[in-house]
C-alpha cells in the first residue's frame, strides 16, 4: 500500500511562499459577526494565529504577510525534506487551528494552500502583486458594502462594479464621504 502514496516523492526546492486562504471565510465571518467590509477584530485574530504559527508550529518561516483571510509565509529553508503533501497538509492546518483557538468559533474554520516557488527578485514581485491584490480588495470591498448600505442587492451592487476601474470606486466612496487614502490598512 505503501507505493500508492503517489505522491509522497513530489518536493519542492526553497525557497518557497506558502499562501493560505480561508474557505468560505464570507459565511464564516458572517456567523461570527464581524463587521463588514473588514473588522480589525478579525485583522487581530489573523495576526495572533500567525504569532502561534511562528511559535509553536516547529516551522520557520521568515516572515508572513497577511491580507484579509490569505496569509503569506516565506520559508528560505523547508521541513519534511521539501514533501510538497506534507508542507500542503501541515501549514493549512496548522493555521487553522491556530485561528479556530483564537476565536473560539462554534464551527470549523479551513484554510487551504499552494506553494509557489520564488527566488532573487521573485520575492519583491510576489509581495508587490499580493499587495496590490490587496489594496483592489480593500476598494473594492469598500465600494460594494457602500452601495449594499444604500439598500442595493448584493447582485446589483456586485453588478454595478463590474466593469468599474479603481479611480470611478475611489470617486463613488469620496462622493459617499469615505477617504480611501484615509482607510485602516
């Protein structure tokens, strides 16, 4: 049976950016009644499950970065002799757990993961595309619970925004009295 682990020899070479997602972290944030469109309650609790990630996991990442439910670990060097199964189970479970203790949640909370390969000046563009994902999210996350507070559908708003670019999201939150450069980030 042993042969069957097809893919117990499949390995990664680091350096590596392991990238964690919540699933389903919209129904699950809802249930926890966190504000919308980001609460820094929740910001709070992706911070601590990362500080217990880096202090008990017995893996060592460099540093991670963290955006809305998606958390990026640089590791220079990986256990499990770089079994892409293992670092693909352990890390997403991991912080899991770790999110679950810190907010006590009456449900499971999941993340899943996906190893990308970096190295030199694939480090920089990684976290400056990750940041300008981030930045979209935030406007564009901004902009749609805007028009859902006016009383749009979620189909409409969703709708609405399309096709928009960032500077016509940047017009209609100023023209509704929110700064974007002025956001929480």
């Amino acid at each position: 049976m042993k042969r069957r682990e097809i893919y117990s020899d499949l390995r990664c070479v680091p350096p590596v950016i392991i990238r964690v997602d919540g699933r389903n972290f919209k129904n699950a944030l809802s249930r926890l009644e966190f504000e919308k469109p980001y609460d820094t309650r929740f910001a709070s609790a992706m911070a601590d499950a990362v500080q217990l990630f880096f202090k008990s996991s017995g893996l060592s990442p460099l540093f991670a970065y963290i955006f809305s439910d998606e958390i990026s670990l640089f590791f220079p060097e990986l256990a499990f002799e770089g079994r892409i199964e293992k670092i693909d189970s352990v890390v997403p479970s991991f912080i899991s757990s770790a999110l679950t203790m810190v907010l006590e949640p009456t449900e499971p909370l999941s993340f899943d993961s996906r190893i990308i390969p970096v190295h030199g000046k694939l480090i920089n563009e990684y976290l400056i595309w990750r940041q300008a994902e981030a930045w979209r999210n935030c406007v564009n996350s901004h902009a749609y619970y805007a028009l859902l507070s006016e009383g749009m559908e979620e189909a409409d708003a969703a709708a609405y925004l399309r096709n928009k670019g960032s500077s016509d999201m940047h017009e209609l939150l100023f023209s509704r009295g929110t700064n974007v450069a002025k956001l929480p980030s």
